[in-house]
C-alpha cells in the first residue's frame, strides 16, 4: 500500500514572482474601454467576462478593473467568479492575486486598499468600506472582513433600519491570515502576524504573534521574535 510522507517543503510561488510590467497594449486597451464606455457601461461589461477561464476573459477582468479603480498595478491577476462594488474607490497594487468567487464590498465614500504582492484566496469576502491590505499580505480561501456593524439602537426600532457604524480595518504588512478566519469592525491586524484557521478575531492582533479560536487568543510568539513589554503585556491579555 502506497503511503504519503506527511509532510513536503516546497518553494513558495506568488510571494517570489519578479516584477514585471503589463505590455503598454493593456493599459491602453483600459483606457480605451473607459473613453468608449465610461464607468457605468464598463460595470455592465463586466458581467461577461466575469466568470471565464480564457485568456481573453481574464484580460478584460483587468482591463476594465485598470479603467475604473482609482490605481491599478501591473502583474494583477483576477480569477473567474471574483466580484466588487464600488470599484471606483479601490487602490490595487502590483502582482495582487485575486481567488476566484472572491467578492470585495467598498462604499461610494469609502476606501479599499491593497498593496503589493497580496495573495487572496478563493471565495473570500471583503467588507471594504474602510480597508488597508498591505504588501506581502496571504489571504486564506474563504477568510472574510467584517467592517461595518448596526448600532441596534434605538432597541424598538428593527436593527437592519438602525444606523450603520463603520469601522476601518487594517492588515498589516507580511500578515497572514488562515483559511476561514474573520477580522471583525476595528482591528489591526500587527505585521508578520499570523491568524490560524478558522480564528475569529475581536481584537487587535500584536505584531508577529499568533492567535487562533473562537474568539481568537494569543498563543505564542513567532520563532526568533523578541517583544516588547508593552506587547507583552498585551499579549498577556489578550483573549482574557
């Protein structure tokens, strides 16, 4: 009988990719898209191309993401099925990979944005109406954002008609976040941390530790990682 080793090490892929810029056909062929159709018309198009696996599909995902975000990096790729609103306020940086059925919600007044070289996986969700991805980001299939909560008030009144109160989020750079993880409204997630599977995390994360659970608790720090006291401390506390 055939028997798997358990356990293989392998090279690390997005994260080493070299840069490379996009040829100047597909920045011109988004500016193209955007003087011919402009904005509302291009968010129509999409819908054709959203969920094809061609070449030809996942280049005009980019170009029409290129024509309507405010920034758009060079080495972006864009997986079948991956969804947005409000594209119009989201900064994407170079080499960003986005999984597929993935689905970012930004906000006509709001702000989303992803720095270079983030990876995120598929069906993952986005409550981005308030939201800071830095570099070298890992974003684990079906990992979501919360970033917005009812205030349930007044109590006679049903929550879905009370106000909404947003909250940003932010990860840092390095971070990475574990497969079916939720950050909710508020926190920070500290650079070179990492968030296990499954963690749902209340509060902000200290940088380079790691959490995991429901809710998510401190367990250790990163190997060969020295804190401060003011962190440990924190850390001390920290799912208390």
């Amino acid at each position: 009988m055939f028997e798997l080793d358990g356990t293989r090490i392998v090279k690390a892929v997005h994260g080493l990719k070299d840069f490379q810029p996009d040829p100047n056909f597909e920045i011109g062929l988004a500016e193209y898209l955007l003087d011919r159709y402009g904005q509302k018309a291009l968010l129509e198009l999409y819908s054709r191309f959203a969920i094809g696996d061609g070449d030809v599909d996942g280049l005009m995902r980019r170009a029409i993401w290129r024509a309507v975000a405010q920034r758009f990096g060079h080495g972006v790729r864009i997986e079948s099925g991956a969804g947005f609103k409000h594209l119009e306020t989201f900064e994407i940086g170079d080499r960003v990979f986005i999984g597929s059925q993935s689905y970012i919600q930004g906000r006509f007044d709001g702000k989303c944005i992803i720095g270079n070289n983030v990876w995120i996986g598929p069906q993952s969700y986005f409550d981005a109406r308030d939201l800071t991805i830095e570099e070298n980001v890992g974003w684990g299939p079906g990992a979501k954002v919360l970033g917005s909560t009812h205030t349930g008030l007044p109590i006679d009144v049903p929550i879905i008609q009370t106000d909404l109160e947003i909250k940003s989020v932010k990860i840092e750079a390095g971070a990475d976040i574990g497969m079916n993880a939720v950050i909710l409204p508020g926190v920070t997630v500290g650079k070179g941390s990492i968030v296990g599977a499954g963690a749902v995390v209340t509060k902000d994360v200290p940088p380079f530790a790691i959490v995991a659970g429901v809710p998510a608790r401190f367990l250790r720090w990163r190997d060969a990682y020295e804190p401060s006291e003011n962190l440990k401390n924190y850390a001390n506390s920290y799912g208390a």
